[in-house]
C-alpha cells in the first residue's frame, strides 16, 4: 500500500508534458499544474492562433496568461524529494511528443493501440475494446496507430474517403461519387488497394528477384577480384623470380669472363715482358758490340787492327721485328665482338617476348553484360573509327582515304619487309585494338570481300594465316550470290539479303560478335551472330578476293 501511494505521489507531482518532476512549477485557472519552462513552450506554439489552452483538459484563455511560480507547490517538491521521491520513471503506457495519443483519454493521455480508418479516432486498449465487443463497431478498419487520420476525410465534404475514383485516380467520398465524380469509373478503395496491391507483390518480386541476381553477380565480381590479385601475385612472384634467375646467371657470366679476360691478359702480359727483357738484353749486347766496332775501326795501326779483327765473337741469333704479333689485342676485340652480339640477341628475345606479352588481355572487364543493341540509333552508340595498319597489308594491297580504305593491285613497290606484313593472302589489319563493346560497317566494291576479326598474333606467312582458317580468326566472306561464315575452316552458310554494307558488333567481354546487312536506306537486317571466348584484344580484318576490289571503313555519325 505504501509504495501504491508514493506512485500516487510522483504521478501527481509530475508535468504532464516532460513527465519528470515539476521544476519552477505554475498552475493554471483550471488547476493543473507544469513546469514553467514546459507550459510556455507549449504556449509558444499557439501563438499564431492567440488561444491559449492546458494540455490536459484543453481549457482556453485568451489572452495569455501571466504565469508566476507557485511556491508552495514548489517548496512541496523539494520536501519529496528529500524524502527519497524521485523523479517519475518513464510509464511506457502514456503517450510521450513522438507518440500517437489516445483521443478518449482525458487527463494524461496513454499511447495510442490502433486507429480506426471509419471513426478517425485513435484509442488505447481500454477505450478501444467496444470496437472488439459491439457488433457495429466490429466491422470497422483497424490499423496501426496514425496521426494523419484527418487525410482520410474529403477535404470538401468532410466525410470518410473510402472511395477510389479511377477516372481521375484519386480517392474520393461517397458523396464525390454522385457530385464532381458523377459517371466516372469507381471502386472501393479497397478493391483497388487489392488491385494495386498485386502489381507491388510482382514488382517487389522482381525487385527481389534482381536483388538476388546482382548479389550473385557481386559474389562472381568479388570472386574474380580475388582471383585477378591471386594469379596477378602468382605472376609478379614467378617474374621476378625468372629474372632474379636471369639476371645470377648473366652476373655469373660476366664474372666468368672477367676472369678469363684477366688470365688472358696476364698470360699476354707476362709473354709480352719476357719477350720484352730479351729485346733489351739483345740491345745492351748489340751496343757492346757495336762500340768494340767501333773501337777497332778507329784504330789507325793496320797491323794491329788485322790482329784483332779475326778475334771478334759472331753475332748472336737475334730477334726479327716480323715475328712479334699483337695476336691478344684481336683476342680482346672478338670478345667485346662476341658480348655485344650476346648482348643484342638477348634484346632481340625480351623484346619479343615483350611483345607477346603485350597481346595478352591485361583489361580486366569486371562490368557486366552489355544488353545486345535492338535499333541503329542503339548501335550506333558503339561506333568506332577504324584505320587500317600498313605494317600487316599484303603487298598487293594499296591503302588511301587515311588509311581507311583498301584496293586490289598487282604489286605495292612502296611497302618494305616487315614482320607484321601478310604474304600468303591479300589481308590487312587494323591499327586500333577493338575490346568493351564496338561496332563499325564496311562498304565494298567487286568480286568479295572477307570481313573479319583477327587476334594480331595470328600467322602471316603460312596457309593458316587466311581468315577463319585458324582459331585466331572469324570471318564473314561476302560476295553478289552469298554470305559464308567461317572459323577454324568450318564453314557455316548465312542467308539474308545482300547489299554493298555490312555492319560488324562486338562485345568483347560476353563474347559477342554479330554481323549485319545493311540496305540503302540503312535499314539493318542481323545475318548472323556467334558466341565465343575471345582471350585477345581482337582486330578488325578485310581480304580481298581479286584484281581492283575495294572495301572501305564507313565513317558513322
């Protein structure tokens, strides 16, 4: 009973706005008491409409009253709270500023269980149990508790709008219905909310169902990030070390060299020096002899010099000029001869190796799929400006219009070797690399032409090299009677309608390729489309057929 009524007690000295003990608090003409700060703000709002009323009992003053702090309510509170009254603990049951109140409550209102759709009135569970006893009241439409009940009335006729006016699909009364609606197509709404409510459910199953698609898709994305970086470290660490490898063996080489060349030198050296101390000692003995010559020849005594002329020692064998070669010198120099033509072909290998590197798809396409075009203005958007490459036009091929267009002659004296260059047939590649989504349109003139895509690691001298004899190609070969499609010499007969223009599209990443016809009038009729794996950069190829051919790369706006 004592703790009964100390609730009592902290519910009474409570304000009803902020629900904690009353602080400076005011009391009204019609009793209730709040918090000064909490009544004024409160007021604070009504002041546009200069109606002043309490929270509790909606009793209004005009003009607004002066408040002044009741003391002895004051002095009340503090004696409370010295007797260990605290302030009121938040009671879950009575609605606070963010809730939706009960309108049958009077006094402190309790939230709000559920709001009836036909009384637009929101009640608690006490006063919404006649809605769940009276047989009427049971037929209502219940819902979770709302604050914008009052959007449910006809804003011209005040009553409940449960109507739904599909000529002009807005809800509406049912006085609207026989007024401003008089004719037109209407339902109820809740026959329309059923309607409505089936095209969500389908929406949301697409929704739900494209969550689920692009979840698996960010799944194989993350899956292929993780393998991109495994197999791009597996890379960098094998690299690095080959040529870590590379480079010890190319160290050792040298270092073994540098020996040899040392011992080469000090063996020339030395043979050098020993040849070099008989030369001198062969001076300092051949200026002996000459000075005893020398000697002799000065005598002026006849008989004297007769005497010791006999007595001279023969000259020594000595050594001819002729016979010292600088034979180590060209030993250095084949050397340096040979490093340098080492050196020169190891270049020659990594810069080939440099170059098959490079013609391995290094872009990653993580996007996905591109939807196929359905109109030329969609096609269109995949245009590309293609030239061609004179490195890889046969020699009986002349290029011109910027290298845009081919032409059919018997010989090209102005092209030089070069290793790109197709010898076995009349083809030519293009310069540009095609990945991502493309498209282009040949126009050509004569026999045939061969309209292709090509990986520019495809053979250029051999039988194989021809378009779509060979996996590194595929081809549309057209000419006035027929279309043919050939890959890896398969040959795949396409028909449709035949003019001057063929349109090529290319996505590279879902491995797309389609070829169309298309008329004077620009009209696009697709021959024939292909799915494939491309592992390359493709390139875009022409073969022509015979003597005075054309074909050209048609410029698309």
């Amino acid at each position: 009973m004592a703790q009964k009524g100390l609730n009592l007690d902290r519910e009474s000295f409570s304000c009803s706005i902020c629900l904690d003990l009353l602080r400076d608090p005011v009391t009204l003409a019609c009793g209730h008491s709040y918090c000064m700060d909490c009544i004024k703000t409160h007021w604070d709002g009504e002041d546009r409409k200069q109606i002043y009323s309490c929270p509790q009992c909606r009793h209004t003053f005009t003009p607004r009253p002066v408040l002044v702090k009741s003391t002895m309510l004051a002095d009340l509170v503090e004696e409370l709270k010295k007797t260990g009254l605290q302030a009121a603990p938040a009671d879950h049951c009575y609605a606070g500023p963010e809730d939706v109140a009960c309108d049958y409550c009077t006094g402190r209102k309790r939230k709000a269980f559920k709001s009836c759709l036909v009384c637009l009135t929101s009640y608690c569970e006490k006063h919404l149990q006649p809605h769940f006893d009276v047989v009427p009241l049971k037929k209502h439409k219940l819902v979770e508790p709302s604050k914008d009940l009052q959007e449910n009335l006809c804003c011209l006729h005040d009553e409940v709008m449960n109507l739904f006016c599909r000529t002009d699909q807005h809800c509406i009364c049912y006085l609207c219905s026989v007024d401003e609606h008089k004719g037109h197509d209407t339902v109820s709404a809740e026959a329309e909310r059923t309607e409505r409510q089936k095209e969500l459910d389908v929406s949301r199953l697409n929704i739900q169902q494209r969550i689920t698609d692009r979840e698996k898709d960010l799944k194989l994305l993350q899956q292929q990030v993780e393998d991109i970086n495994g197999a791009a470290d597996e890379a960098v660490e094998h690299s690095e070390k080959t040529f870590t490898e590379l480079i010890r063996v190319i160290q050792k080489r040298s270092s073994d060299l540098k020996d040899q060349l040392r011992s080469i030198q000090e063996f020339e050296v030395s043979r050098v020096k020993d040849l070099q101390e008989k030369l001198e000692q062969e001076i300092t003995q051949l200026k002996r002899k000459e000075a005893e010559l020398r000697a002799l020849s000065n005598t002026e005594n006849h008989n004297q010099f007769l005497t010791d002329f006999p007595s001279l020692p023969p000259l020594s064998d000595y050594t001819h000029s002729s016979s010292i070669n600088i034979h180590a010198l060209n030993h250095f120099e084949d050397v340096t001869a040979a490093v340098s033509q080492a050196r020169d072909k190891l270049q020659d290998v990594l810069r080939q190796t440099w170059t098959d590197l490079s013609l391995i798809e290094t872009e990653v396409d993580v996007l996905l799929p591109q939807p196929e075009p359905k109109t030329r203005a969609d096609i269109l958007r995949f245009s590309r400006e293609i030239k061609l490459d004179p490195n890889t036009a046969s020699t009986h091929l002349f290029l011109s219009e910027g290298n845009m267009k081919a032409k059919r002659i018997g010989q090209n004296p102005t092209y030089s070797t070069h290793t790109d260059r197709f010898t076995a047939f009349c083809q030519v590649l293009s310069k540009e690399s095609l990945t991502g989504c493309c498209y282009w349109e040949v126009e050509w003139r004569g026999r045939g032409v061969s309209v292709a895509v090509a990986y520019k690691n495809i053979s250029r001298g051999r039988s194989e090299s021809r378009f779509g004899f060979n996996e590194k190609s595929w081809t549309l070969d057209c000419n006035k009677t027929s279309y043919d499609f050939w890959y890896n010499q398969v040959q795949t007969s396409v028909p449709g309608p035949r003019s001057s223009r063929v349109g090529v599209y290319l996505d590279h990443s879902a491995g797309l390729l389609s070829f169309y016809d298309v008329s004077e009038t620009m009209t696009m009729t697709l021959l024939h489309r292909v799915q494939a794996t491309f592992t390359q950069p493709l390139y875009a190829g022409l073969c022509l057929y015979k003597f005075g051919d054309t074909s050209e790369f048609c410029k698309l706006t």
